[in-house]
C-alpha cells in the first residue's frame, strides 16, 4: 500500500469519524436520581440539556440533598452520554477500544 492510499483511507476514516459524532451529538440520554424526581438530559457532546425537579423534593431546609440529587442525575446521564458515543465510534473501529481522550 502507499502512502497517497494510506492518506485517503485515513482522511475517509476521518470523515466517518467526525459524522458518528455529528449524529452521536443529536441523540441525547437521562440520568435520573431520587427515584425519578431529579432528571437530567444529556446529549452526545455531554452537554447539559435539561434539568427537571420535581416540586416536592425542593425543601428549603435540605438543599443539600437537591443539591446532591442533581449531582447525581447530572453524573450519571453524563457517563451514559459516554457509553453512547463510545458504542457509536466502536461501530465504525470495528469494535477497536477507542484511545482515551479520542472525544
């Protein structure tokens, strides 16, 4: 193989990528906390899209405990935001892990 093929199949590979992640970043998860009365949505940049809290857990003497719900939803619709991309880029690698840092 030469290099001019190698270049063109990289820069296609590229090209792939960077449409996985277009479309990856469109699609969005949740992570919920307190049985559903925190949610927080996250979309394939792991970009806070929402927050909804649900009225009865706003006690104004325990906003620590908002505070961490929110912290909570927030934490886990980002990791799922994560599993998403990596399960999107894993189609395209054919299953090759991707390199920490890729996105």
């Amino acid at each position: 193989m030469n290099i001019n093929e190698l270049m063109r199949q990289a820069k296609k590979m590229q090209e792939k990528y960077a449409k996985v992640r277009e479309e990856a970043a469109q699609k969005t998860v949740e992570g919920t906390a307190g049985g559903g009365m925190v949610v927080v949505v996250v979309n394939g940049n792991n970009e806070v899209q929402s927050v909804k809290i649900e009225p009865d857990v706003v006690d104004p003497d325990d906003i620590d405990m908002l505070q961490d719900l929110i912290v909570a939803a927030t934490n886990q619709a980002v990791q799922r935001a994560t599993e998403m991309m990596h399960k999107e880029l894993s189609a395209l690698t054919g299953g090759m892990p991707m390199p920490p840092g890729m996105f």
